[in-house]
C-alpha cells in the first residue's frame, strides 16, 4: 500500500512520497501528545495522556494554579509541556534553516546564472 501511494505521488511530480509519509506520522504523533484525551491513572490522581489538556485540568481544578503550572511543565512518564515546546522550538529551527538555505539558493541562482 506504501509503495502503491508512493508511485502515485512521484507520478504527479510531488516527489517522493517516503519523506511525505515519515512527516505525516510525524506530525500525527506530535499532535497525539499534545492533545490525548485519554486517561492513566498515576500516584496523583487520574491524568490525561497528552500535554494540553492535563494544563487545562490541571489549572482548573487545583488552588494553587503556580504549582499546577509546574506540574504540568514536569510530568514524568507522560508527555509534558517541556518537552512539546523543546519539540517546536526544534521544528521552528528547522523550518527557519530551510528558509535560509531555499533563499540562498535562490539569491545564488540569480547572480550566477
């Protein structure tokens, strides 16, 4: 099946699909820990699985809302915003250094060609 959409996007000139499916997956998975609804039951109570939602939770039904935030920050064993803001920090670097090699190229094609 991977091989058969592969061929269909390299026939319609998108390249190959390979990369496509790797960053589809990718992305599927970053959202997947970000937004999990789904429950673990941990020493302190009932957590949700993703990063997002525990925040929300977290700051709604605690009192003290700047140790909700921290607990949310510092999840261990479950996604934690710390780790989803290092992962789009990472991805905003990447993005951006793509940004500069594709205008370079472009500036370099203009004045040699």
């Amino acid at each position: 099946l991977v091989t058969l959409l592969d061929d269909l996007l390299t026939t319609h000139c998108f390249g190959t699909g390979i990369n496509l499916f790797i960053a589809a997956n990718v992305c599927e998975r970053i959202l997947w820990n970000a937004f999990s609804p789904k429950i673990f039951q941990t020493a302190r109570g009932p957590q949700f699985e993703g990063a997002i939602l525990p925040l929300i939770h977290l700051l709604i039904i605690r009192k003290n809302k700047y140790n909700a935030l921290i607990e949310a920050f510092t999840r261990i064993g479950l996604p934690n915003l710390s780790s989803m803001f290092t992962t789009c920090m990472f991805f905003c670097i990447v993005i951006s250094q793509g940004q500069i090699v594709s205008h370079v190229c472009t500036i370099s094609k203009l004045l040699f060609d």
